[in-house]
C-alpha cells in the first residue's frame, strides 16, 4: 500500500502519525510525506534554511519515510494563495507517488494552514475520479496534531472526533518522540502538549479507547472498500 501524509509544516507528520508512519514502513508499506510550506518564518527561534532541512531528514529517516515533496507556500498565509494551487500541489503529489490512502488536517484545527491543508486535500483526494489512471483512493484520514487540534474554539464548527484507531507498539512511540526532537526547538517540558510525558499519555489514552495499550487515532472522512 501506498500512503501519503499531507501536512501544512515540518513536524505536523510527526505529531499527527509518526507512529503509525513507523509502524507502516515497518510493515513494508510505502509512506510519502508532502509538507506543503517548507519553511517556518513565523516561528520563534526558527532555523535556518539547511538546519530545518537537517531536521527534516533525520526525523523522517527514523520513520522510515521513502519520499518528501516539498512546497513554498507562505508559512502561516495558506488563506492568501488560491484555493486552486494548493489543491494542484497535492493533486500532483497523489499521482506521482501513487497514494491510497491520504492523512491530513482535520478542518477545524485552530491553526490557519492547517485548516487550508485539509480543505485542499479534502478536493484533492477526488483525483482518481476525474483521472482513471491515477490510483483510487481506500481513504481519507484527519489526524490530530496536538497543540493545535485540541484548541478547535471556534463550536460552530465539527470537532475532531476519532473513528479510528490504529495499534501502536511502544517502541513506535518511542520512535515519534525521537523523530519529533530532531525537530530543534518543537519540544516542550511537561504539561505542554509537544512534551515526551504527554505525547506518551496521549497514545495511552487514544489506546485505551479502543481496548488497545497504544494507538494513535484518526477520523475517516472517506473510505472505499479494500
């Protein structure tokens, strides 16, 4: 199987499914990652340029990541580019890399690229309809970014809610909160959401939902029969 993660910034992969993506590729299965802005210009203390491409690397190494594709759209200003070119960049990345099943944003995320992201993705991921040569899509799967989903404010709008839970080892939980430090300057000290005790108890929590010791956990929008 074939799957593609489709995030708005480098690190968002890692914390809405890097343990699953390990446990993917442990598997054999190919996971691809589209970052759709490769920069983080409206962080604090960012990095530069070829540090956050070191970073990039070594986390996604770790996962066991076969493929990046990279965009340039403006760090937090997805609202200002066409709805068009972002849902072309990701339409482009589905077929070159032969995805059936496609992780992103969930919309009602709080942050702005995000919630852009998914609703680019969600028009994106319609291509094999309109393309017969380009692999159908088994499902569509919003994940859960903490830092970010949980703060969904705005009510009026459908908030996460996981239909899908998928059994993660300890060790691949080990191996997100490794992928995700290589990320400098993303983790925090405990109670932030980004820090290792957290991260841990979020899978403890999401897996106990489901009778499970680990999960990480998803909510399926789309899926077509395997």
């Amino acid at each position: 199987m074939n799957y593609l993660v489709v995030i708005a910034h480098p690190d968002d992969e890692v914390l809405g499914a890097g343990a699953t993506m390990y446990k993917l590729a442990q598997e054999g299965h190919t996971v691809n990652v589209c970052i759709m802005s490769g920069e983080v210009n409206a962080r604090n203390h960012r990095p530069t340029t070829e540090e956050l491409q070191e970073d990039v690397n070594g986390s996604l190494s770790i996962l066991g990541v076969n493929r990046v594709i990279k965009g340039e759209f403006p760090n937090i200003e997805f609202n200002t580019v066409p709805h068009l070119k972002l849902v072309q960049f990701i339409e482009k990345a589905i077929e070159e890399t032969g995805s059936q099943v496609v992780f992103t944003h969930h919309p009602a995320d709080l942050n702005n690229d995000h919630l852009h992201t998914s609703l680019a993705c969600q028009a994106a991921v319609r291509l094999f309809q309109r393309r017969p040569e380009v692999s159908p899509l088994k499902e569509l799967l919003f994940m859960e970014v903490p830092s970010a989903t949980e703060w969904a404010l705005n009510k009026s709008l459908n908030q996460f809610n996981p239909n899908t839970f998928i059994e993660i080892a300890e060790e691949a939980v080990d191996k997100k909160i490794e992928a995700l430090s290589k990320y400098r300057g993303v983790m925090r000290p405990y109670p932030h959401p980004r820090s290792n005790e957290a991260l841990k108890g979020l899978a403890a929590y999401r897996g106990g939902q489901a009778g499970m010791v680990y999960a990480e956990s998803f909510e399926s929008a789309f899926r077509r029969g395997f």
